[in-house]
C-alpha cells in the first residue's frame, strides 16, 4: 500500500497519523521529493474524474491564472497540471495494487476502509 502527498500537509498528517496507530503498513510517496508520474496519474484518471483528482478548492488552484485554470479541459491537460504543480493534487492518494482506495482523508471512511 502506497500514500501520496506532502509531508507537511496537514490533511496527510493526520492520514499517515491514522495509519500509524492502526498498525497499517505504508510506504509514503512524496509528491515534493519524487514527483509523479504521467503513467500514474493516467492510471488515476482511469479509476477517477480529473475534475476530483484536482484540488481545485487549494491554494495552488487558486493561485493559477485564469488562462491556466481554463487550460485544464480533459485528462491530459490535468496530468500537465499535476506533474508542474504536484500541489495541485488532491490528498493524500491512498493506493494499493494500483487501485485507489480513497481520496482525501476522514477517520470514519479510513476505518471504514479498514474494518474489512
């Protein structure tokens, strides 16, 4: 199992926090240091609309001009996005065997996830 995000993130904080109280093993991809890949994103984008993959409620959104807000159109002007402005990504991505299991985090839907 993978989590995507940015350490200091707070919203990846409390996800990594969850996950390491309940024992769940992880490796932790950081978007910051690593990066991501066009091939990940597009495997994403497979299982999720872009338009939810996008933080467009985050300041990184925000901060765009309008040009390049109105730019992002389909999948393949998201994934641009993304690889420039890896902040842009809504987080954290928890991911396992290539599928993601969720977007974001909330405690009831993490142990929701986990119950099983």
């Amino acid at each position: 199992m993978k989590l995507y995000g940015i350490p200091n993130c707070n919203t990846v904080k409390k996800a990594r926090h969850w996950l390491d109280e309940h024992g769940v093993t992880y490796e932790f991809h950081d978007f910051k240091k690593s990066g991501i890949s066009a091939d990940t994103l597009g495997q994403w984008l497979s299982q999720i609309e872009w338009e939810k993959l996008v933080n467009r409620a985050g300041m990184t959104w925000r901060g765009l001009s309008d040009a390049e807000k109105s730019a992002v159109t389909d999948n393949a002007s998201a994934i641009q996005l993304m690889q420039e402005k890896t902040s842009v990504i809504k987080r954290p991505v928890l991911v396992k065997d290539g599928q993601i299991l969720h977007l974001g985090f909330t405690e009831a839907a993490y142990e929701e996830l986990f119950s099983a």
